[in-house]
C-alpha cells in the first residue's frame, strides 16, 4: 500500500457501529480498532514516513506518544528524526463525569528526561483528542515544551482546534469528517439507543478516543 489517503487508511483497521461513549466523554456512532495497526509495519510505512516528513521542520529533540498505538508511532518517528522517545499510560479515574476525564503519565524513568526539550507529540488518530490533551499537560507539567502535534488521521476539528487556540500546530498525512457529540446532544440518545461505554470494556489504551471509520450510519429519525 503506497496511498496515504483517509481511505487507504482506515482500510488498515476494523470497527462495528453502534453508540459508544468515548474516553474523551463524547460519544460516538463507531468504535474502530487501532491496537492491531502496526503488526505489519511495511503496510503503516507510507503513513509514517509521511507524518515524520511533515514534523522535520519543528526541529523537535523528543517525541512522545500515548500508549498503545501513539507510543508505537512516537518510537518509528523518533528514530527516523534521530531524537529521543518516550510515552505516556493512561490513569481514568474510578468515577468518571463531564469531558476528558482522562490523564496521562510519564513513567518515572522518562519524566526527568523531557525537561526543556521540544516536544512533538504523535498519536495514530485524533478526533476529540483526549490522549494528546492529556500527554500535552503531563509534559508541560514536568518542564517540557511541546511545539507541534501530529497524527496519521485527524477526524474533525475538535482536538485541531483545541491545540490551535494554545499556538500549537497539528501536522497530518490524511484528514476527514466526523461527527462527535456531548451527551447532551447525543443524537443516539436522543433516540434511546444504547449506550456502550468502551473505556470500562477496554481500558488498555486511549484507542477507544480515535474510533470513527466511514460510510458513517445515518443518524436515526428522532
């Protein structure tokens, strides 16, 4: 695969529509799987080459990832730009409400190494964005500096627009549409649906965040 388009990509991966709340707190009409999107790395190249293009110009010293799928991308990119990597785990607290929820840590080890180094921080998909948001405040919190984001998909403008208003840039290989919503406008709700909360079924990873695939289900008659 040589194409680095919206479709080629979600091709790589799976998902099942349905009505989920998401770790960012939205929720969502699909759940796409990202955790087996790097077990053939020739296929995912094109896409990582392309991003690794794209972040050069930042002249960053350090990239960090979300685990799983951001950290697996944060180490291909860090060792194409020859700089340093690290990664961040996932913490959801026991009692969840409202949006971003989620927080993010260094492990130890990485934590004293990030001080006063510009910082990309990559994740294969983002739409809420609720694991860079989160990685973003945990380097900052220990003397990091990220200056640019970037994902292999960005799926609307929720977590581009949350970045922009910090000055910060969010570099793509593919961009698309997709819809998310509070649980206050939930359409799916709206239209008693039921509602699956994918962070408790899988609490592995922020994967759970970075779900839509299209054709998008049409929203159901209210």
């Amino acid at each position: 695969m040589n194409e680095v388009t919206t479709t080629a990509f979600l091709d790589l991966v799976s998902g099942r529509p349905g009505h989920f709340r998401l770790e960012s707190g939205h929720h969502g009409g699909l759940w796409l799987d990202l955790d087996p999107l790097f077990a053939e790395p020739r296929r995912i190249e094109p896409f990582v080459s392309g991003l690794t293009r794209a972040l050069r110009p930042h002249a960053v010293t350090a990239v960090c990832g979300p685990l799983l799928g951001g950290a697996f991308l944060a180490q291909l990119v860090a060792h194409a730009l020859d700089v340093e990597f690290c990664f961040t785990e996932r913490v959801m607290p026991s009692r969840s409400a409202g949006l971003y929820p989620a927080c993010y840590r260094l492990p130890t080890a990485f934590a004293r190494r990030v001080h006063g180094k510009r910082m990309a921080i990559v994740d294969d998909v983002m739409s809420a964005g609720s694991a860079l948001r989160g990685t973003y405040e945990e380097l900052r919190a220990h003397g990091g500096v990220p200056v640019v984001l970037g994902a292999l998909l960005v799926l609307g403008s929720t977590g581009v627009d949350f970045f922009a208003e910090r000055g910060l840039a969010v570099e793509a290989v593919a961009r698309g549409d997709y819809p998310l919503w509070s649980p206050a406008d939930c359409p799916l709700c709206a239209a008693g649906a039921p509602l699956e909360d994918v962070v408790v079924a899988d609490n592995s990873e922020s994967s759970q965040e970075r779900n839509p695939r299209w054709p998008m289900p049409a929203e159901p008659s209210k």
